[in-house]
C-alpha cells in the first residue's frame, strides 16, 4: 500500500516515485476535488481500478484493503498534496498494518508551496517573518486559535471554506495585525481554472465575493506577501517622471549629485548641483574612497559689471534729426 502525495492538482507536479506508483497500481483510491481524473487515467494501467476515496466509509475502505491483501495486490491512496499535511495518516497506516499491508510513503508537493510560488514570495525572509504555520480552520474554534497564532513577523497558512472569509478577517483583526497586511487567497492552484487573489485583511471579504469563491481555499496572510518591498539598507526607487536612479547598498548616484546613505540610518544629504551655486557646499559631499588632496578647490566666478543703458524718450526717437541745408535757408531769410 503507497500513500502518494498528489501535488497541488497539475499532472506535471506528481514525483517521479509517485508517478511510477500509480503505473503500477491494481487499485487507485482518489478524491476528484484534489486530483483531476483525466491526467490520472492517462497515467494508469487500462485494467485499474479507480474509485472515489471521498464516498467510501471507515468500513467499506477496511474492506477494500483486505481485499488486496488477500490477492496480494497493489493499490495507491492519493493524498492532496504532501501526505505530511494529512492529518488522518497515523490511522490509515496503523490500519493497513493491522490488516497485514506494507506501508510506504511518498511525498509530494505541498499546495502551500504551490500557492507561494505562484506569487513569487516565499515563506519566510531573512529581515522579515522568521515563523510559518500551516492550519486548518472550518470551526468558530479553529478561528478562535487563529487570533492566538496571528502576530507579527509570522506568515499564516490558513485552509478554510472561502465562504468563511469574513470570520477569518475578524479573527486576524482581533488578533492585533494591521488591516493593511497582505494576504493571498489561492483556489485549484496548477490547475487550468485557478485563481490567486492579492489582496489586504481589510479588503479580503469584498475581494472573496468579487471573485465568487465559496469552496475550499488556502489563505496566506503575512507581510512577505507584499508585492514590492525593498531590502532593508537600500534607497527606493525614483518615481515615474524622475531620473532613474541605480540601486546600491551604501549610495546611489545620479545625473549632476552624489547622496551617500550613513550608518545610522539617517536620510540621505544631497548636495546642489550646477543650477544652485550660492549655497555653502562645493557640489561634492564627504564620500569614502576619495582622498582629501583629489578634491577640487571652490572656484568664484567673475561676473563683468554691466554696461548703463541709456533710455531715450518717445519723442525724440519720433524727431528727425535736423540737417545742414535747413539751417542755412533760414539763416538766408533773416
């Protein structure tokens, strides 16, 4: 008997191990919510048995593995996604041992990780959260637990009927975590209808019933989730319209100034450029790695005084100017 983890639901995410199991498998034991049956039978021997684990009881299912230890056959239970996130697998084990089955264990990826990665994100970060915990919350208890567990530096992995949104806001609110915390609601991740939503605790009921989601989903709520979020120690990016400015982790430099970012985590001083001269600095700031005696010296410019401009009055400008042969025919008359 192979408990095979089934991956987040793609055919393509299955391990190699687990794949070869189901290949060989007499009996397959499914649940249609978690594994698509298309991809499962393409992967399945023509004369193997497929049979819908959710509608089988406790009973019924004990049948069916003493079946195939009397044939002494093959069978796979598949698990969605890791079977360690599988909290009834110590008794389907203990069970087929006490029927004289083999047991093994094969595991595969874990929808959590799935849902991660599809955001580009990860679990954790080196200055932000240092603690993931994975849950399961379908109860008025479940959510109760959720405010103990939410806090800051923490990322939550949260399963629940996406109908429960709202009980899942108000849980993380009451916790204490800011409305503004991101959290990303994943629906079939892998498959070809699925959806991953960003979106903020304020903004996750109003999000959930844009979407239409009421099934199943996995809610993961923490600050790593952001979308962009500069490292600790680096100067942001320049607004659009700004001169694009290079991202280093001591200084930036950019067209006509040099900033340098201190130790102490103070702002960052600019000096003026060319189009500001009458301030007190010289254009270059105090920067490691130049000497004192490559610095230039200020240099004063010299401005010529400018030259008077005489203004002459309208009337003047008006008069022509009086010529020789006029003045002397008036002298003749006299």
């Amino acid at each position: 008997m192979s408990f095979v983890g089934a991956g987040p639901g793609a055919a393509d995410l299955i391990t190699l191990r687990g794949a070869a199991r189901i290949a060989e498998a007499d009996l397959v034991l499914y649940t249609p919510s978690a594994v698509d049956p298309l991809w499962l039978r393409e992967h399945t021997r023509a004369d193997a048995d497929l049979v819908d684990h959710a509608r089988l009881g406790t009973d019924e299912l004990a049948e069916r593995y003493r079946g195939l230890a009397s044939r002494h056959q093959k069978a796979v239970l598949l698990i969605a996604g890791d079977p360690a996130h599988c909290a009834d697998l110590r008794e389907q084990r203990e069970l087929c041992v006490k029927i004289g089955l083999d047991v093994e264990v094969v595991p595969g990826v874990s929808p959590v990780s799935a849902a991660v990665a599809a955001t580009g994100n990860s679990l954790t970060e080196t200055a932000g959260a240092d603690t993931a915990i994975i849950t399961d919350a379908a109860t008025e208890a479940d959510f109760e637990r959720i405010r103990d567990l939410a806090a800051d530096g923490r990322t939550l992995a949260v399963h629940a009927p996406a109908a429960r949104a709202a009980e899942l806001a108000e849980a993380l609110t009451a916790a204490g975590l800011d409305p503004q915390v991101p959290v990303v609601v994943a629906h079939k991740v892998s498959w070809a209808d699925e959806k991953v939503l960003r979106t903020t605790i304020g903004e996750l009921v109003a999000e959930v019933k844009r979407a239409n989601l009421w099934r199943h989903a996995l809610f993961l709520v923490g600050d790593v989730l952001r979308q962009a979020k500069p490292r600790a120690g680096y100067a942001p990016r320049s607004v659009a319209g700004e001169q694009g400015k290079r991202w280093t982790s001591r200084s930036w430099r950019s067209a006509g100034s040099w900033s340098r970012k201190t130790d102490t985590g103070a702002p960052d001083t600019e000096t003026p450029d060319a189009e500001n001269p009458d301030t007190e600095n010289t254009g270059i700031t105090d920067s490691p790695g130049v000497p004192e005696q490559t610095r230039p010296e200020p240099v004063e410019a010299v401005v010529p005084e400018p030259k008077p401009v005489v203004k002459r009055t309208a009337a003047a400008r008006k008069q022509p100017p009086k010529t020789a042969r006029a003045t002397a025919r008036r002298t003749t008359k006299k």
